[in-house]
C-alpha cells in the first residue's frame, strides 16, 4: 500500500515534534504499540532527520517528513527513509520537484482558493492548517461542498474530543499534534492513542 492509500485508509497521522530524535522515536514506538499506524515527523531541524531512518523500521509503519520546504530538504528525507513529503506551505516549486522525483507530497494550505491550485497542481491529498482558527469542522464542510472532489486532511488545535467530527464532515485524515502528547509521560501517550483508535472504530 502505498502511503496516500495508507492515509485514506487509517485516517489518523501523529505529527511528532520533538528537540531530539530519541525523544521523538520514545513517542512513535509507544504510539505505534497502541496501533496508530502514521507518522509525520517534523524536520525543519536537519538533526532529526535520522528519526526518520529509525522509525521506518518499526513494523507497519508509514513515516513522513514534515516541515519540508526546499527541495534539497526533501531529497535529505527522502534518502532518510521518507515515504512522504509534508510541506507547510503549499509551494509550485517543491510540487514539481516531488512530482518529477515521484515522491509523495502533501501541501499545506489555508483558503479555497490554495487549496484548488494544489489540487490543479496534482497534490493527492491536502493538509488544512491550522483548521481550528479557519473555522473547525464548519470550515471542512464550507470547503468540501463546491469542491467534494478535493482529499482534505485538517490539522491544528485538533483534540481528542472532536478529530472523529472532522472525518465525520468528509476530511479524509486528521493530523493530531499536541492533543497526543502534551503534559502526559510514555504511559498516557500511548493510552489516548488508544482512545483515539477505539474511537476511530465507533
């Protein structure tokens, strides 16, 4: 499968921010034990591109780069194991060199209009951000229903108690951040990625 069909499919991607790559990789392995399946890690920080290596040979495990704004960052992660390239922005420049390198690519955008133009520029799937100040599940639904044909994932200020009314409004994914993480040891990580599966599947 390749990794927009595991998005489509698993419909949650942990965004892992981290200082270190072994604090990151602390996060994924407890998070990839309660069954969360994708990653974006984000590697404005060229130290943590070898986090990318090392979860990629965790079981099962589709891992992205995030944070990726030049090309040559791109190339860096993807020879680091990356499966998918995550920018913040959504840039024609980086979309042809992934488009040319055949790379999956995941831009960012904010407006209807962003999002046509990477749709137009054969972006598979499109990262809202951040989708909690644009508007939250209503911003979803404005967007999707004179464009249904676009493949949304919203990300930012997504919580444990409403990312299912994301999906529920035709996002195809969700990125969760913060939600996953803050304030809470390995223990509690990995339970609220479980409570965000088990909710998945209700």
């Amino acid at each position: 499968m390749n990794p927009v069909e595991a998005i489509c499919k698993n419909k949650i991607v942990a965004v892992i921010r981290a200082q270190e790559p072994k604090e990151a990789l602390e996060k994924i392995k407890v998070m990839r034990e309660a069954g969360i399946k994708l990653f974006e890690i984000t590697v404005e920080k060229g130290k943590m591109l070898p986090a990318l290596s090392c979860a990629k040979e965790l079981d099962d495990t589709v891992v992205m780069a995030g944070g990726v704004i030049t090309a040559m960052r791109a190339q860096e992660a993807f020879e680091h194991g990356a499966q998918l390239i995550v920018s913040p922005v959504f840039q024609t420049g980086l979309a042809k060199f992934c488009l040319g390198s055949k790379i999956a690519h995941i831009a960012t955008v904010s407006t209807p209009n962003e999002a046509y133009s990477a749709w137009k520029a054969r972006i598979p799937i499109i990262k809202i951000f951040p989708a909690k100040p644009m508007g939250r599940i209503e911003y979803i639904e404005d967007m999707l229903r004179p464009m249904p044909f676009l493949k949304l994932m919203p990300s930012g200020g997504i919580s444990l108690d409403d990312f299912k009314d994301y999906l529920d409004a035709g996002a195809v994914a969700v990125g969760m951040g913060r939600c996953l993480y803050k304030d809470a040891n390995l223990h509690e990580i990995k339970e609220r990625a479980r409570y965000v599966l088990e909710t998945l599947k209700k």
